[in-house]
C-alpha cells in the first residue's frame, strides 16, 4: 500500500506559497481595511491640506493609526455583515 501524493503547492502571482483556505477570514480583512484606509485617509488629507508638502506626512501618518483600528474591526464586524446579507439575500 501506497501512502497518497501530497498535494503540489500552489504559488502566489508573486511567486509566494499560497496559503491554506482557514487563513481567508484573515486575508480578506486586511486586503479590505489596507485599501479602503488608504482611501479615506487620502480623501480626507487632501481634503485637509490639498497637494501641499504637509500631505504626503499626514496621509501616511493617518493611513497607518486608521489601519490599526480598521482591521481588527473588520474581523469583528465582517462575520457579522455575511450574517446580515444572508438574511436579505437568496442563496442560489
């Protein structure tokens, strides 16, 4: 008896070993909270001090204290909003 193959490992587009399913709950909320701090605190920066020399500083100083509270927020509050979809819409 043969023991089974082991599964191939798939890559990345960037040439990273991709990680196992059970990780998604936590890859999805970073990419989400990434993005869209980034452009909340760009709106609001530009808003704030227009393309001056303040803006570049302040942008990334407000992106990164946004993002510390975004992510773990959206791992709370993602299951939540899944819950809350699924009670509105069909499952096909």
């Amino acid at each position: 008896m043969t023991s089974p193959e082991p599964k191939p490992l798939t890559r990345s587009p960037l040439g990273f070993t991709k990680l196992p399913a059970s990780y998604a709950r936590f890859v999805l909320p970073f990419f989400l909270s990434v993005v869209m701090t980034c452009v909340i605190s760009g709106v609001s920066s530009l808003r704030g001090v227009g393309f001056s020399a303040a803006f570049l500083p302040l942008w990334l100083g407000s992106w990164s204290l946004s993002w510390v509270f975004a992510y773990p927020t959206l791992l709370v509050v993602l299951p939540l909003a899944r819950r809350a979809t699924a009670a509105f819409v069909r499952s096909e």
